[in-house]
C-alpha cells in the first residue's frame, strides 16, 4: 500500500509540473502579444513599437458662465465646442478626440485662480483657455506657471501682462499697445477728426487704453480734451461725466468698458445731446450694446477690430454662417468668441506636430531648439500667425465694424494707419 501511494505522490508530481510548464507558456505567449499591440488582431507591430495613444485631447476653458459677463462666456463656451467637433468629424488630432473642459470663472478675479487650481490639478488637460479679462489673468499666472501649464488668453489684452515673464502664458487677443493706438489713428486718419475725448472704466484695461492712446495721439495730430474714468458695474447715471466731457466740445469719444455700461453710457449720451463719434474695440459687438444704448445712440459708434467677422477669408465666413445659424442673423461674433475657436486650433495644431502638456508652451512660442517655426497659416485672427517669446502676438490687421439704420453691425473700412508710430 506505501508503495502505491509513492507511485501516485511521484505521478501527481509530474502532473504538477507538466501544467505549471504549460502555464507560464501561454503567460509569456499572452505578454508577448499585449506588448506587440495584441495577438491576430492586433497591428503585428514589433514589442519596441509604443502603443498608440488614444486618449481625448483635453482642453479647459476658463470663462464666465454666470454673472455679468455671461453672455461673452457663453459665446466662447459654445465657439470652443464648434472647434472641437469640427476637429473630431475630421478624424480628430492624429486619430485622438478632442474633449472642451469648461469651467466658470464668472469673470471674477477671486474665482480665477480656484478655476485655475482645478485645471493645474487634472493631469490630463493638455492646454487651458483663459481668461475673459485681464484681472482674471494675472491672477492666475502664477498658478499656471507654477504647474507648468499652458494657459491662452482670449480676451486679456492689458500690457502689462506680457512683462510678467510667465513663460506658460500666451494671448491670442492682441495686446493695447497695439489696439488702442489704432482707435486714435482710425479718428484722426479714417474720420477726420482732430480730436477726441476718452471715456474709461477705471480697471487695469481702461487705463491702458488711455495711456496707449495718449502716447500716439501727438504724432498723429490728434488732441485728447477730455480723460473721464467710472467704476464699472456700480454705476447707472453717467450725467455729471457727460457733462464733463460735453463742456470740452470733443469732436469724438474714446470709450473702453464692458457693453454693459457703455450701452447705458451712449444711450445718456444721446439723449444729452452728445452726437458724435464714438470709438471703442470688439467689446461692444453685441446685440445687447445695441438694445441697451438703442438704434439712434449708436448710429456713429465704431468698433476696431483684429477679429474681422465680416472678412472674405472662408475660414471666416464658414464661422459666420455657423454663428448666425445658432444665435441669429443680426448678432456678429465677438472677439472673445472668434479667439477661443483659434485657441482650440491653435493648441491641437501643436499637439499634431507631437506638443504635450510639459513642452505645449514653449512649442507654440518657438522656444525649443531645432523645432520648425510654429506658425498658424489660417485662423479667424488673419493668415500665417505666430507668437513672440513672451506671448504676444506677432502680426495683425485692424478692421471696422459699425451699425447701420436697421440696427445691424456691418463692415465699415480698415484702419488708416498713416503717421502711425507705436513707441517700443
């Protein structure tokens, strides 16, 4: 009996041994072929070869969903999303999907930087776009820059942003220095006029427009009578600055501020007398400037733009007709708006050329040694765009939009800019 049962312990022992060969054959066999990309099925690949990256290009967007400045933040939130699903119907970035994560800031510089933190957080986020004012932005940077994430700004046009020396920021929107000087050139050299009063929020944006006017406005021949500041958002009798400004006999108005009170602004204006031109930039191209000032009050309002929603390229006009297909035919697309659809465009041309979130910032702003020159041929901004080592951009036209007897923005001219010198 011993003898039989160490016959049977010696068989089941070789047994043992034969099914545990077996298993680790097919083990080794099974980790061979998911390395190669997976049996009969997969790409016959060598195991060197790296597996495909399949996962969604995940862009934030940081941008005013509530609070007063919704209307522009729904704008954006909705042009980031055309970008997206334009990009995924064309096969996507390099076979990868593109996913908009938005998030509300409310345009409020106290929320920024949380919004900020969240975005830094999530390690998937290739690139964020933010935010819609200059505040908000330099509040956030430094959250940016710490993580070493790419963050673009859309709207944020205030200098002084650019002379930070955060190395992951960027603009699409072109910066005052640029802008402004081209109101007071369009008023001198487009309108005639020889001079001009300035009407400004008192924020960091309103001060620089009316410096940067101020310091082109002596070459130009044009005289600055007037320099009235408001608190924004507080205030909804303008009567005492307007009578200010009337006593000066300006033969035009600078303005810089949000629709909301500009609209309330141009409305009193009119109705105290004060016809005359009246110039500001793309954010007053709304349909609500519009209800709140009312037809007549701005019949001589003149926005400049670097965003021409009324520009023959198609790349423009494919825009246009999906905007006015969802939000009607008398609205034109603001600033912010056209910009965050280039920023998608912009961060996934990056990611196709093999940007990632580590190295995104520095591809787009030529900073990597060896890399070919990025530059973005066609985008609603204009034709072959590109970015100086601090975030600016580097070339732009200025177009003019104003509204006509029915109430409708319509293209106006381009800027003359004739005796035009920006100091450096």
């Amino acid at each position: 009996m011993r003898k039989l049962l160490k016959s049977l312990g010696a068989l089941l022992l070789v047994v043992i041994m034969l099914v545990s060969a077996v298993s680790c054959s097919n083990s080794s066999s099974g980790s061979s072929a998911a390395s190669s990309g997976g049996g009969a099925a997969g790409s016959g690949g060598s195991a060197s070869e790296p597996e495909e990256n399949t996962d969604p290009i995940r862009i934030g967007l940081a941008c005013a969903l509530s609070g007063a400045s919704a209307a522009y933040g729904n704008y954006q939130y909705w042009a980031a999303n055309l970008a997206a699903e334009e990009i995924n119907e064309a096969g996507g970035v390099n076979g990868r999907m593109v996913e908009i994560v938005a998030l509300d800031d409310a345009n409020d510089a106290t929320q920024a930087p949380i919004v900020a933190q969240q975005f830094c957080d999530d390690p998937t986020i290739v690139g964020v776009i933010a935010h819609g004012g200059s505040a908000c932005t330099a509040a956030s940077q430094p959250i940016f820059e710490e993580a070493g994430l790419l963050n673009v700004a859309p709207a944020s046009s205030s200098n002084y942003l650019s002379t930070l020396g955060f190395s992951q920021w960027m603009r699409i929107v072109v910066s005052d220095i640029y802008q402004a000087p081209r109101i007071a050139a369009f008023i001198r050299n487009n309108l005639g006029l020889d001079s001009a009063a300035v009407v400004y929020a008192n924020t960091d944006a309103g001060v620089g427009i009316l410096e940067n006017v101020k310091a082109v406005s002596d070459g130009l021949g044009l005289s600055i009578v007037a320099e009235e500041t408001y608190n924004p958002g507080t205030e909804s009798d303008f009567s005492t600055l307007i009578t200010k400004v009337k006593s000066t006999n300006p033969k035009s108005i600078i303005v810089q501020g949000t629709y909301q009170d500009l609209g309330v602004v141009m409305r009193q204006l009119h109705e105290m007398g004060m016809d005359v031109p009246i110039v500001g930039l793309s954010s007053l191209t709304y349909r609500a400037t519009i209800d709140l000032a009312g037809v007549d009050a701005v019949q001589q309002m003149y926005c400049v733009c670097t965003f021409n929603p009324f520009s023959e390229n198609e790349l423009n006009k494919n825009f246009m007709a999906n905007y006015t297909a969802e939000f009607g035919a008398d609205q034109i697309p603001s600033s912010p708006c056209g910009l965050t659809y280039d920023a998608v465009y912009v961060i996934c041309e990056a990611v196709r050329q093999g940007a990632t979130r580590e190295n995104i910032a520095d591809w787009i702003m030529n900073r990597i040694p060896g890399n070919e020159p990025f530059v973005m041929e066609d985008m609603l901004l204009g034709p072959n765009i590109t970015w100086s080592e601090n975030g600016d951009v580097s070339s732009f036209t200025c177009s003019v939009v104003k509204v006509d007897e029915s109430g409708n923005f319509v293209a106006f001219e381009d800027v003359d800019e004739t005796n035009l010198v920006i100091p450096e």
